[in-house]
C-alpha cells in the first residue's frame, strides 16, 4: 500500500491529462458570477423586507381579540348541573 502512494506521489504528470487540464471555461466563470450577484440581490432584498417588519405583532388594542377569545375557552361546569351545550358531531364509523 506504501509503495502505491509513493508511485503515485512521485509521478510528474498525472494519467489522461490534456492541454486544457485544470482551466476553467469563461462560461463556467460567468455562471459563478450570476450566482453572486443572484446571492447578493436576494440577501439585499430580504434584508430591506426585514427592516420594514414591525418590532412586535402584538396588537395595540387587544380587546376584540380577547372578546373572540373567550367564547373558546373551557366552561367549567359545577357538580350537579348539565353540560353546557356542545355542537354535536355524527357519529364516526370504524374502519376495517
């Protein structure tokens, strides 16, 4: 295995190697440009979107919300009393 490495490693010129070896193309260099400035135009963009977002969502006046809320939460019912009424759903089939 040692002797596989130092072969390789003392060869001068690698195998099927040609002239144009290691060169890269124009086109693939304009590529990598229009990648870049593609980058930078959406950072920059998303950037100026960012800034725009306000420091919090929290509502200034939270009062209708809270009014929409309150129909939501759990009503608890004292012992001895009926349940308050719940939207009834059919009843599901089992499958299999």
């Amino acid at each position: 295995m040692w002797l596989s490495a130092v072969v390789l490693l003392a060869d001068e010129q690698p195998a099927n190697t040609g002239p144009d070896f290691g060169k890269a193309s124009p086109f693939g260099l304009l590529v990598v440009v229009l990648l870049l400035i593609g980058t930078f135009a959406l950072v920059w963009s998303m950037n100026r979107h960012l800034k725009r977002l306000p420091e919090s969502f929290d509502p200034e006046h939270p009062e209708p919300d809270q009014a929409v809320d309150e129909g939501t939460v759990e009503v608890e019912v004292e012992p001895g009393t009926s349940q308050p009424d719940q939207p009834k759903t059919p009843p599901q089939e089992s499958s299999g």
